[in-house]
C-alpha cells in the first residue's frame, strides 16, 4: 500500500522522500476517506485487468528477491505443505493471490488442484479425490478473477457459495493469519456453517477483532493466541509428527511383527531377523544423532511433546523384541536380545555444552521400554534366563560419573531416564501427588505394547508388575553391593544378582 501510494504520488507530480506520509498523503489527494486497500486499488485501477497489472510485480520474484528469501515461501508454507505431504492436511482455503503455498507443495513433490475462480469449480474433481486442493476465494494474481474491492469481497458467487460449505461441513479447520474483517462473503459462510460436523481453530498472531470473536462465539472454534503463523504452523507439524509416529505404527508394526515371526524359527534366516531390528536401532541412532542438544524450551508442552515422540519411536523396536522373546520357545536367539538392548543404551549421544539433563536423560527411553517389555515377554513365556542376561549383560558408562561401565538394571532405571518433576506436571498422571510418577507414566505406556505382545489385557499389568519387581530387587542389591566395595560390573553379572532375580519368580 505504501509503495503504491507513493506511486500515486510521484504521478500527481509529488516526489515521495524517506519522511514520506502515504496515509497523511492519501487523505488530502485521494478520495477522502481514510487509506484501505479496497480503496487504493479501486482508485488506481479502475478494471480488474488494470488492478491486475498493478499488483502483478508485488508478487513475482527477482533473482535480488530470492537471495534475499523475500517473495518465497516461508516457514508457514513449508509447514502446511510437509502436513499435506503426510495426509493431514487435504484442503487448504486462502484469500492471498499469491503462489506461495503452491511452490511449497511443489517443492514436496505434490501438485495440487488449484481453484481459482467460480467457474472452475464445474469442472474441479471432488476434493475427496485430491491428495490437495488450493481454493484461492480472491483469486490469483495473474488472473482477471481478482476479488480486491470492498463490493468485490462483498459476496460470493452461488458455485463457490455451495463448495465453501461442503468444505466446512465435512473438513475440521483451522484459520490462521486472517481478520475476518474485510470479507464479508466469508464470514457470512463461516456463519452459516455453524452446525458444522467437526472442530474449528482459529490462530492469532494478536488479540482477535470484533468480527473474529462473534465468530468463534457463533462456531464454537477454540482460540490460540499469541504466535505467528509461521511459529503455529511449525508447531503444528511437529506435534503431528509426534502424533503421526504413534498412529501410523500398527500398520508398520504389524508388517514389522510378522516378519520377525516368519524369521524366528528358520535357522537360515538368522541373519534377516538380525537386520530387522537392526533396521530399526539405526532409524533411532539416526534420530538421536540430529536431535537438539538442549530441549528447545522449558515449558510442560515441549516436555510432553518429547516423551510422547521418544515413546512412539520406542514402540516398534520395544514390541519387535518383546514379540522375538516370547515366541523363542528354546531360547536360541537370547544373544540377539542382549544386542538390542545393548545397542539401545549405546545409541544415546553424548552430549556436549549446554544440556537439558531430563532431555538428555530421555535418550535412553527406547532402552528402558525394550528391558521392560522383553522381560514382561520373558517372564510370560518362562523364560528366567533371558530375564537375567536382559538385566546384567548390556551396560553403559556415563562420562559424568566416572566412565566406569554399569548394567542396564542400573543405568536405565526408571529414576535415572524420567525426571519426577517434568513427568507430574503430565495430564496423563492425573494428579501431581504421585509418590512414584516415573513408574505411573512407564507403566501407562509399556502395558499396551505388553499387551499386544501376550494376547493377554488382563495378563498385562500382572506382567509389568513383576518385571518392575525384578528390577527393583536387582537395584536393592546393586546398592547393597556397592557398599561392600563391589564393582556395578562385577555385581551385574555375579550370582548373587542372578539369584535375586530367580528368586522374584515366585509370587510377588
């Protein structure tokens, strides 16, 4: 608005200087109510081509402006396109005239269906069909079909009328970067929408408007306030990320799970059962080797978003292994086991400068998850040596206290990977006066993987209950030991221990 106006103003025989006033100038020269855009451009171009041929170089990039990154698309963009390359997002209604969204989904490798004008519609395929679908409600800016003007926005056409409340109807959504106050065509069709199937959001760098507020208050849309839409989009793709992990695992766990049973008992497959959980203990070295050194924030969220990401990616290696333990009827395959393990606790990074020690500790998380489920498979197929190896035989050296090697019932204890404090301020844990949260929060999401291993949802808690008791009496005698001037190595794989862990199979 500033550059055209001061393009006006150059053309009335004003020479525009660094001081320049465009609302001050506009008010005296132009037509005499307060600058809008509706207004500017109706005044500058009288016919859609000529607004058109006005606004055409405010969009298009030169080689100065991609250096730059200006004119591209940004973290926004990218976010919305990475979430309609993964499936959650399949419409996406903007009033820019821009192509931004469409180089972003582009450069995902998607080509969407872009709606440009109500005559388009008409020979649109459904959305339903679309992996995308771009509905551009003011139009693009190389095209004619441009709605600018207050008169323009003022009300839509009976095809996009009709399109707009399908998509409203039967799509949840979510508004971001848009006021409400200049469309009239759109809020009256958010109105009319207000019995809609599924939840709205509406996101707001600011406090929302009068018209936006009637609005929530009408469709019942949840507010969040306070981030831009390139920090709420980038929000939200983590968090569907997050969310993605655990949802899309059944069906890559089950494929997962049946290879590993069709490996098992073919003594010529050794080698292929091997290199399906290696498979998966890279994708968690991978993982841990590009994650952030430092938790990105202090906040509960960011802590909960954490836990919850670090648990879905423990889960098809925790349920691969507990599901290999509990069908290796003669125990053939325990050294495989030992390896998982082992090489769990091995793919923490070490970290280096500044540390969040409850992010850092989570590291070894789909550690703990593999010990807790093999042994509940363990115990379940009565297999005590598995048990006793599980516990005693991995070991990792912690380079803040001494290097000096420990066994996993020690490193990987529920105490030394969840800190207390960031696992009660959890919803999951109902109430912040747990007197043992780390155990709450590990067995609310081991048991379903033990379940799903066993067959058993009665049989599930049962089991974690005494996996938890053997690692308790391990670590009672482990301190015991300590004192006695015995080495954690030495007293991990000692008899004494073993006998500990023997004796917990009776009844707890």
């Amino acid at each position: 608005m500033d550059a055209l106006v001061r393009r006006a103003a150059a053309a009335a025989g004003t020479k525009p200087g660094v001081d320049f006033d465009a609302e001050a100038w506009w008010l005296q020269h132009g037509d005499g109510a307060p600058l809008g855009y509706s207004s500017l451009l109706e005044q500058l171009g009288t016919t859609r081509a000529a607004r058109r041929a006005i606004l055409a170089g405010f969009f298009e990039p030169s080689d100065d402006d991609r250096d730059a990154g200006l004119k591209v698309p940004g973290p926004a963009h990218e976010a919305i396109a990475a979430m309609v390359r993964k499936g959650a997002v399949r419409v996406i209604v903007t009033t820019n005239f821009d192509r931004l969204i469409e180089r972003a989904l582009e450069s995902e490798g998607i080509s969407p269906q872009v709606i440009t004008s109500d005559s388009a519609i008409a020979g649109m395929e459904p959305v339903q069909h679309m992996a995308c679908t771009v509905i551009k409600l003011h139009g693009d800016y190389a095209s004619l079909d441009q709605r600018n003007t207050v008169d323009e926005l003022s009300q839509y056409p009976k095809r996009t009328n009709a399109l707009l409340q399908r998509i409203f109807d039967e799509y949840g959504v979510v508004i971001a970067g848009w006021s409400g106050d200049w469309d009239p065509a759109l809020t009256a069709a958010l109105e009319s929408s207000a019995g809609r199937r599924y939840p709205m959001y509406w996101s707001a760098r600011s406090k929302l408007g009068d018209v936006a507020r009637t609005l929530t208050a009408r469709t019942g849309a949840q507010i969040m306030e306070g981030a831009s839409a390139d920090e709420f989009f980038a929000d939200m793709l983590t968090r569907v990320e997050a969310v993605e992990a655990m949802s899309d695992s059944p069906q890559s766990l089950g494929v997962n799970i049946s290879r590993v049973k069709r490996a098992l008992p073919d003594p010529r497959r050794r080698i292929e059962l091997r290199d399906l959980l290696d498979q998966q203990l890279g994708e968690l070295r991978s993982h841990l080797a590009d994650r952030p050194m430092a938790a990105p924030a202090s906040d509960w969220e960011t802590a909960e978003t954490a836990h919850l990401d670090m648990t879905a990616r423990s889960n098809t290696l925790a349920n691969m292994l507990g599901t290999g333990i509990f069908l290796d009827r003669d125990q053939e395959h325990s050294d495989l086991w030992v390896h998982v393990v082992q090489s769990a606790l091995r793919a923490r990074r070490r970290q280096t400068g500044t540390i969040t020690p409850w992010w850092d500790d989570l590291q070894h998380l789909p550690a703990l998850l593999s010990l807790v489920v093999g042994s509940a498979a363990a115990l379940a197929a009565g297999h005590e040596e598995a048990i006793i190896r599980l516990h005693t035989e991995p070991s990792w050296s912690d380079p803040f206290k001494g290097n000096d090697a420990r066994p996993a019932f020690d490193v990987i204890h529920s105490y030394n990977v969840l800190n207390a404090d960031v696992i009660n301020g959890f919803p999951s844990s109902g109430t912040t006066n747990w007197l043992y949260p780390q155990s709450h929060f590990l067995k609310s999401v081991a048991m379903p993987m033990i379940e799903s291993i066993t067959g058993d949802p009665g049989e599930a808690e049962h089991l974690f209950n005494r996996a938890e008791y053997r690692a308790a009496v391990a670590s009672a005698l482990s301190s015991s030991l300590q004192c006695g001037s015995h080495s954690s190595h030495s007293l991990g794989l000692g008899p004494q221990s073993n006998s500990a862990l023997r004796y917990s199979s009776g009844s707890e």
